[in-house]
C-alpha cells in the first residue's frame, strides 16, 4: 500500500475489509435510523410512547430496563431530543465516512477503525467484568476480532511494503 490504496492487485484481506467496511456502514445506519427515532418524539409524549412500547413488547415494569427507559423519556425535552438525534447524526456520519474509506481499501481508514474499535475496548471489558451477560460477551468478542484483525492487515501490509523496497531495481 502506498498510503493511500492498493496498488495493482487487489490484496489477500480485501474481503475482510471490506466485511468491515458493511459492519460500520450497518452501524452507522442503525445509529441513523435510532436519531430519527428520537427526532420523531420531538413535540409528543416521549413518556407515553415509553410505556406503549413496555407494554407492547410486554415488559415487566418491576424490572430495571423498563422503568428506565421510561424514567428517561419522563426527562426528555424537546431541546434534549434534537440534541440526541443530532449526536446520532454526527456518529453515523463517521460511520459511513470510515466504511467509505474501508471500502475503498484507504490506508487512513484502516487506522482509524483500528483507534476507534480500540477506544471502547476498557469500557467494554469493565463493563463485562461488572455486569457480565452474553451480548456484552459478543459485543468485545466482535469488536477485539475486528481491531485484531484490522491491526494484522496493517502489519502484513507493511511487512509487504518492506520487502517490495528491499529488493534490488532490476
């Protein structure tokens, strides 16, 4: 890689990369679909909608998740859901923005998955320590194969890099 893109061929990992690069776009649309979701409780009765989807999905309210999801709508203003769907706008954007460059086989893209998947790895091991439950279990599997593997790409390419400029001109 020259830095920017394969040159030539296409590599070996290509299909690994681009797996990744689906991953994150699929993130950055669930997170979009989500602030929209968000956005459409502006000017209604978040609190109401709470308790239709706990009673909907027939959740029992003596359980934790249900009574804080609708002691959380309870809190919601308008201002505070503009500024949430805002937030998952910002953060599907940079999604779609790294599966561009993933897709595209873009060495900047590769980094920064590998620093952005590695950025949530302490909190997702705490968080399985504390409070251990199968999908914390997948959610640090997934993301620890991803950078695992995002980090192999990036030392084969390089390791490639330093052999293609050892050889002698011919």
């Amino acid at each position: 890689m020259n830095g920017e893109e394969t040159q030539g061929a296409t590599p070996p990992w290509a299909t690994g990369i681009r797996t990744a690069a689906v991953f994150e776009a699929t993130k950055g649309l669930l997170v979009l679909i989500v602030g929209f979701g968000l956005l459409s409780l502006a000017h209604r009765d978040a609190q109401h909608v709470a308790e239709q989807i706990v009673r909907h999905f027939h959740l029992d309210l003596a359980r934790d998740h249900p009574r804080i999801l609708i002691e959380a709508a309870n809190h919601l203003s308008n201002e505070r859901l503009r500024l949430l769907a805002g937030a998952a706008l910002l953060y599907s954007s940079v999604r779609f923005v790294e599966a561009y460059g993933l897709w595209r086989m873009r060495t900047w893209a590769e980094w920064f998955a590998i620093i952005s998947g590695a950025v949530y790895l302490p909190a997702e091991l705490y968080e399985l320590v504390h409070a251990p439950s199968v999908v914390k279990a997948a959610v640090l599997a997934v993301n620890l194969a991803l950078v695992g593997y995002l980090v192999s790409v990036r030392w084969r390419a390089a390791r490639h890099a330093r052999c293609t400029d050892s050889r002698p001109e011919e």
